[in-house]
C-alpha cells in the first residue's frame, strides 16, 4: 500500500522529525509513506490577503494531489472515529491519500472531492502534532487489522 499525506506546510526541519521518521519506520512493514509538504509564494501571499484567499489557493496546490486513491481529507468539523472506524478506511485499499489543509482549512468544494472527511478530534493541534496523530493512527490500523497486540 502507498499512503501519502499532503499537507500545506513550509518544509523545515522539526523536533518532530526522528517522531516521523520512527513512526514511518513502523509502519513499513504494512505500506510506504510519502510525506509531501506544499508551501509556495502564492499561499504565503494569499496569507496576508484573506482566510477565503487562502482556502481558494490551497484547493488550487492540492487538486493535482486528489487522484484515484481513496483520498481523506483531516478537518476540524469532519466526522469523529475511534481507531477501529479508522481501520476498516484502510482495510483493503491499495493507495491512500491524507489531506492535511493549512491555517484556514479547506473550500467545502475540496472537501467534496474527497471519498471521506475526518477529524481527529476537537483539539486544535498544529499541523506537525497532527502529522504524528496520524501516523500513529496508521500503525495502529494495521495493528488492528493484522491483529497485533500494538493496538490495545
């Protein structure tokens, strides 16, 4: 399985990384990671100009993204799961795509575009911190679904 998280962020390097890196190392058994993180001038000006701006250019960097994987966008208002839902979104599929929006979230339009609308819970976290969240969701996916005891 390929999954790949696509997330409006600056790439910088973060003491986050060795957290990523282990996770992702984790997770190799069952899929591949790819972590692609978008930040280009057109989204740091439409920072300054306005949240719509900046929900609008965020739909245009991440509509090539969208493709004929499964594709699930993370978003405050999305539907809450626990682990066990979450698993059976993996269950089966051969490519996965995570959408992880920036500051001022996605265009509803986006989020229609995409085959689920999840949220991982009513916290506000940064996008580094929901990056880990959601790897470690993963391997506890595959934990559940290969019944290993990672998961309980």
């Amino acid at each position: 399985m390929n999954i790949d998280i696509v997330s409006i962020a600056k790439k910088e390097h973060s003491t986050y990384d060795p957290l990523y890196k282990e996770l992702e190392k984790m997770i190799s058994r069952f899929a591949k990671v790819n972590d692609i993180e978008i930040f280009n001038k057109d989204i740091l000006k439409a920072h300054t100009t306005s949240p719509l701006a900046s929900k609008q250019v965020y739909t245009k960097v991440l509509e090539p993204y969208l493709s004929k994987s499964f594709n699930i966008a993370l978003h405050p208002d999305g539907k809450i799961i626990d682990s066990y839902e979450f698993s059976k979104l993996l269950d089966g599929k051969i490519a996965i795509k995570f959408f992880i929006g920036g500051a001022y979230g996605f265009e509803d339009e986006f989020l229609k575009r995409n085959d689920a609308v999840i949220s991982l819970g009513k916290l506000t976290m940064s996008h580094k911190i929901a990056k880990v969240v959601l790897l470690e969701q993963v391997y506890r996916s595959f934990s559940i679904l290969s019944n290993h005891p990672y998961h309980k």
